[in-house]
C-alpha cells in the first residue's frame, strides 16, 4: 500500500524536479490571525499554527526571517507561518473536544515528519531549474473560504480534501492528495473513518508578480488558464493568465487529524454530523489555509531549483525534533480550546452551523 504511493510520487516527479515534504511541530493554538484579522485579539476562530516565532496578533509585511529566531519546521531557514482551522468533534449532549494532529507517515526515508508534535506536512512543488519564482519577503496569501458551507458550482476537490483512511497506518493511501474518487471528499466524510482523516490543502500558482497581499489575500495569487493545477508533485500548471504570469511554487498542506477516538456512532448527535472546524462549519467546505512567507535569503529559490525530494536539500540547514520542539511562542488570548467544551472557541451557537 506504502509502495504504491511511494511509486506514484517517484513516477510523477521528473529527475530535476522539485518536491520539498517536510513536518513542522505546532507552534502554538490560539485565537489570532495576522493575515485576516491582524491587530485582533481574539479574532472570530481558533487557528493552529506552525513554523517561526514571529507569529504574532499582527506580522509587518517585511522580511519574516529577520524577526524570528526560531521554528518549528524541517527546514531551518523556513520561518514561514502557516496556519488553519482546527477540527472539533460534537458529542450526542452537545459538548466538543478538540480533534488531535499526530505525525504523517514515513516517506523518502524523513523520520523528522513522523516525529512531530501536532502540527502538519508542508509540501512546495516545482517543476525544475527556472520553472517558479520563490516568494519575496512580506509576501502572503490565502485559499479557501472560512464562510463556504456548500460545494457552489465548482468544485475544489483537487484543491481542498478529506480523505477518510480506511484502516490503521494512513490504510487507503494509494492515490495522489485529492484524486482518490471515494476516499477524497471536499465535505467532510460522511461515516467513521477507521484509520482517521487527512486534510490537504492546495494553495494558487500563479502571482501578478508585484503585490506581496491584496485586500482579499487572494486577488494577487490566481489559477493557471487550464484550472486549479492538481497535485503531481512535479508540476505547477502550464499556463498563468496574462494578469498574474508569474509562475509560483505549489504550497500544499498536509494534515493528518486522529477521529478514531471518535469513531462510535453512538457519539455521534441525532444529525450525524460529528465534525466541525473551529469557523462552527460542520460541512468542511470552509475548509482554508493561510501563509505568510518567511524563508530566509534565497533558500527557497534554491530549493526549488534543485530537484530536492522530500525533507533534505543539498546546501539546506535541518533541524533535529529536539531543536525544532523547543520553538514556541506565547498565546495571545487565554482561552480553554482543550478538553470537553460546552461550545466551540468564541462561537455562540448561532454561529455553529
Ligand atoms: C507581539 O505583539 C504584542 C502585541 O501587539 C507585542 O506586545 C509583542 O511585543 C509582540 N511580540 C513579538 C515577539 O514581536
Ligand atoms: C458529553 O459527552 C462526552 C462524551 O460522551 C462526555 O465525555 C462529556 O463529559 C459529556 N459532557 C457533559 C457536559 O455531559
């Protein structure tokens, strides 16, 4: 079962291409968002958070990787902040606890990945030499849509997923992230998933070239002509449109989420819908993923032009579990997200829908 992903991802990356795979450890869980609510504490829901210390109420667009000191992630000169929403699952009387993330599985020989503690899998994608421009310092975006509580007339499947892991040890992990027809699903799944749940969350690749945001975090980031590029691990699309031609890395993130402990039917409420993200969606289409970047000097662009595989590039510092897990940073808004909770963090329960 392994061996054919591993087989798949070997066939579908070229020599010279690029596929970075690396873990990060949770930096912290809080209730702030610096990219869509910067300069609020709380902000409306609970985000879980990983890579560099600079995370913070606000982040000033300018060179990430001068203000951190630390992270959290594989890579050391990756002091990008990635983050989203975290998973609840709601018991019959009401009450939510908190979904936990525990380490993705061993692949390309990178046992740092599948010692993490909570946090994900990030994973950037180039097809060779010259093919992306790394990111430029204060950059950031944003995909998905905290409010989306219905597929609408496109589907983003291939860029925002769960699959349902049919058994233990990532059991039903054959087909390429959001391109396995009954595993993947861009609701939540619908019934007890034996071996737990991954999320993968695909980001936009292609930029205007010369805003590091938009007002949206979106505008400035676009699909190629053909459509949200799917995940190959070796290629990032074809065309840009004329608007946004510049050809970006492919970001996506991987998270592997533990139900099992949640997996009993008669948990579940009356309506069958156990799981919600910490937006109070319990339909998954909110699904979203926010990115700040922060790798230091050019490491990115070299990395992606090195026909890297998985968590180790010549010429790229990494870090041990030990180094990583000591980068924290403080939470901001003290609040209880742990344990059994009468609600979802700052929801009132008009807002759990
Ligand atoms: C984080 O933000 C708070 C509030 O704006 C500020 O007091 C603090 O110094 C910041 N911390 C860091 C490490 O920048
Ligand atoms: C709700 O149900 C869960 C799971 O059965 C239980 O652990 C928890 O204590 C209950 N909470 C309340 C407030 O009864």
């Amino acid at each position: 079962m392994h061996s054919l992903t591993l087989l798949s991802l070997a066939a579908v990356g070229h020599a010279a291409s690029t596929m970075l795979r690396f873990g990060c450890s949770q930096i912290v869980i809080d209730r702030i968002d610096p990219l869509v609510n910067p300069g609020q504490a709380p902000s409306p829901h609970l985000h879980q958070v990983v890579g560099g210390n600079a995370f913070n109420i606000s982040m000033p667009s300018t060179d990430i990787a001068e203000l951190a000191t630390c992270t959290t992630c594989n890579y050391a000169d990756d002091f990008s902040n990635y983050w989203t929403a975290n998973m609840y699952f709601k018991a019959r009387n009401g009450s939510f606890k908190r979904v936990p993330q525990v380490p993705n599985r061993l692949l390309f020989g990178d046992k740092f990945t599948t010692k993490t503690t909570g946090g994900f899998v990030v994973y950037y994608v180039s097809p060779g030499k010259g093919g992306v421009t790394a990111f430029k310092p204060g950059f950031r975006m944003l995909v998905g849509d905290a409010n989306k509580r219905a597929q609408g007339s496109k589907s983003m499947k291939s860029q925002t997923c769960f699959r349902c892991y049919s058994g233990p040890n990532f059991g039903g992990d054959n087909a390429a992230p959001c391109a396995d027809a009954k595993l993947d699903t861009e609701a939540f799944p619908k019934g007890p998933c034996l071996g737990g749940i991954r999320s993968n969350i695909l980001y936009p690749t292609c930029w205007d070239g010369k805003n590091l945001d938009s007002p949206d975090h979106k505008s400035h980031v676009a699909y190629p002509t053909a459509g949200p590029q799917t995940f190959t691990g070796s290629s990032v699309g074809t065309t840009c449109p004329t608007t946004h031609p510049v050809k970006i890395p492919q970001i996506m993130l991987e998270i592997v989420w533990d139900t099992t402990a949640f997996n009993n039917k008669a948990d579940w409420p009356a309506d069958e819908k156990p799981l919600y993200l910490s937006t109070g969606d319990n339909t998954g289409y909110g699904q979203h993923g926010d990115y700040v970047f922060g790798w230091r000097g050019d490491a990115l662009q070299r990395a992606m032009d090195a026909g890297c595989t998985g968590a180790s590039c010549s010429n790229l510092k990494v870090l041990t579990n030990e180094e990583a897990a000591k980068c924290k940073v403080p939470e901001r808004v003290n609040e209880k997200w742990e344990g059994w909770l009468d609600s979802l963090p700052g929801m009132t329960p008009d807002m759990i829908q």
